[in-house]
C-alpha cells in the first residue's frame, strides 16, 4: 500500500502535543524559555511489559535499574510541553523556528517506534493532506531516504541519551515509573531544577531504586510476586495516566 502526504499548514499536529525531545534538543527548548514534560515507562527484565517482538526495540532505548528485587529497564522521554497551540508558531500557523525545530516535527507524520505502523486517521492533518504530495510510505518502506535517516536519528538519540536522562532524573528526584502497556508516569519539573539538572555533572551507574505506580490487581500482583518496589497510599508529585485495566 502507497501512502501520500502533503503538509497542508493546519497547525494541527503543532496544537496539544508534547513533543518527544532529543537530549540536547531538551537543553535548547528549556534556554528558550520553554517547559519541559518528563515521561516514564518500564518493563521488567524478565520481558513483564512489553510484547516478545518489541523487547529488543525496547530495550535498547532504555536503562538497567533497580526496583526493590527486581530488575527494570526505564525508558525515559523528555518532551516540550504545549498546551494549545506550540509556543513556536505565529500568528498564522507558522513555525518561527523552522530551521531548527526538533527532529519529530521534522519526521511527522511518521512514527518513530517500528512497531507502530502509520494511521492517517490517528494523526491531526485533514484528509487532503493524504490525497496530494510526495510518496511518502511505498509498500511498507519509508519512500524518502532523507526521511529515513532523520528517523534513524531519533531512534539513535533514545539509545545514545538515556543514561544521561535517568541521571537527570536522579537529580530532580523523579524515581517512580508506570509499566510501559499499562500507563505512563509525567512529571513537570520546576525549569529552575530542570536547568540546573542539565548541567550538573552526571551520575553513572544508576544508583537509584526506581519505583512502579500502575493500575490493576494482576499488574500489582504480578510486580508484587516479582519483588519490584510500588508506590504507597500518599499523594504523588506527578500524573498518572493509565493506558489500560489488567
């Protein structure tokens, strides 16, 4: 199946989204002035999590840690935070930093995780966006070899920045994780800190014991069984935004 894409300036995929940030992307959003959304999912070493065909894809784009006896492996995403339109775009819906706008604004719509194949429906753009344009997907291959890169650099910024991010983490005292399928863990960190933090010397290995907040008696049970540490009764410092019931 061919898919077409022609970017028709809505501003659509520019409005109530947060971006997934590279590392050094990050330190560039926060010294524009922009706030910074912290991300986080995990799955256990044992595979717990994440489906056999993804482990590897996974795996890669995150850290070993520890919870409680268990072993995790944390996947981290530091991402702007827009709510409403971008802090970027004009008053006509244009990008004032175009030139440099981060690598997934560059690779939308496709998707950056293999395992997630393209839905024109799922995505922001009107329908004539998919009618006219460029090929942009032949068969099952990424039809533009520019484009093609620009993912694989994404990919290779996950890999290439996660123990930075969790030392990052470990400054700002973010140490509680969702279980990736099941929800994800958001923080918004003072920028203050968040600056400070991505300065600051880091700290490698992880020293941290990094904690699971899910949703479902199976899901508590089974991390439970597994010996990994989960979160109390008290009030949280972040948001807990479940995917699923299991």
């Amino acid at each position: 199946m061919n898919t077409r894409f022609n970017c028709v300036g809505c501003g659509g995929c520019c409005t109530d989204h947060h971006v997934p940030l590279t590392l050094s992307e990050a330190v560039q959003w926060a010294a524009d002035g922009g706030s910074i959304i912290v991300l986080t999912e995990a799955f256990l070493d044992t595979g717990y999590g994440v489906p056999p065909e993804q482990l590897q894809h996974a795996t890669r784009r995150s850290i070993r840690v520890a919870s409680g006896q268990a072993v995790a492996w944390v996947a981290i995403t530091f991402a702007a935070y827009n709510v409403g339109p971008c802090r970027n775009l004009d008053a006509d819906k244009l990008c004032r930093i175009y030139e440099r706008r981060p690598l997934v604004c560059r690779i939308y719509p496709m998707e950056i995780n293999p395992h997630i194949p393209l839905r024109p429906q799922a995505k922001d753009c009107p329908p004539e966006s998919w009618d006219q344009g460029p090929l942009l997907i032949v068969g099952n291959a990424v039809a533009d070899p520019a484009l093609r890169d620009l993912i694989e650099q994404s990919r290779q910024a996950d890999r290439d920045d996660i123990a930075a991010k969790e030392s990052i983490c470990q400054q700002l005292g973010i140490h509680t994780t969702a279980l990736k399928g099941n929800g994800f863990v958001a923080y918004l960190p003072d920028m203050t800190a968040f600056g400070a933090a991505l300065s600051a010397p880091r700290t490698l290995p992880s020293t941290a014991q990094w904690t699971f907040h899910v949703a479902g008696e199976q899901v508590v049970d089974t991390l439970q069984q597994a010996g990994a540490r989960l979160t109390g009764s008290e009030a949280p410092p972040y948001l807990f935004i479940p995917l699923q019931q299991a």
